[in-house]
C-alpha cells in the first residue's frame, strides 16, 4: 500500500460566458469565455476567429435593431473532484490515483495501483494469470 500523501477532495471551480444571441433566434448565438467581469480571458483574446464574432457581435449591438442582443455574462459553478496524491512505494515519486471509469494507475517506474493505493502485480490485467493465485474465471 503505497503512502497518502494528499486525500482526494472537491474543489469549488467556475466558469463565465459572455452571450449574444441573434435577435431573430433567441437560444442560437456566441458563447464567450470571459472572467466574472465580462472581461474576455486571454485564451480567448488569443482566439482570431472568436475575436473576429466578438467585433462582429459588439458592432450588432451598437446599431438599434442589430441581428445580435447582449445577454451579459453567465457564471457556471461546479465541483470537481481530486483524486488522492501518493507516494510510490517502489520509486518514491508522487502521482495522483485514478477513480471513475479509470480507477487503476500506473507510475512512471512501472508500479501500478488501484484507486485505493494498492499495489496491484504487474500481469493484474492477464485473466490466465490469475490461476497461480488460487483465483478462477
Ligand atoms: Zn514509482
């Protein structure tokens, strides 16, 4: 069992989207990442094409019936789960476990784990194997 050195937790994370929809087609337009200001990230600035919509979507807005509408900034938040930090018992190097759908892991030294920190034997995956340790299929 290798050492825990970080338990898993949740983080609190959130996302902001800057929203234009085309007057005529509410529910269909652009969508951009911003921060909680509604000043574009620079991701995004860093974007020719989204920039290109953003200049086109500012310049609707300006004119009085323009094909897009202003819907401001939406913040999403969610949680997102961290998985436990360990030390690997056969390398010392620290690497987080897996969970869900892809709950073994292996270290860079060729040792794996499952998602608890156990060590599991090289062949784990091999079914055939699994006879010499008194286990059938
Ligand atoms: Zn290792």
């Amino acid at each position: 069992m290798a050492d825990i050195i970080k338990e898993s937790h949740h983080v609190n994370e959130s996302e902001s989207f800057l929203n234009f929809d085309y007057r005529n087609m509410p529910g269909a337009g652009f969508s951009f990442d911003c921060n909680e200001d509604g000043s574009l990230t620079k991701e995004t600035l860093a974007k020719p094409d989204a920039m290109r919509n953003y200049a086109y979507c500012l310049e609707e807005c300006k004119k009085e019936n323009g094909e897009v509408v202003a819907l401001g900034v939406k913040t999403r938040n969610y949680r997102n789960f961290v998985p436990a930090v360990i030390k690997c018992s056969k390398c010392t190097k620290e690497h987080h476990l897996g969970y869900g759908r892809y709950p073994d892991t292996q270290c860079s030294c060729g040792q794996n784990y499952n998602a608890f920190g156990q060590e599991l034997r090289d062949n784990y995956q091999d079914r055939s194997s699994y006879a010499e340790y008194g286990e059938t299929w």
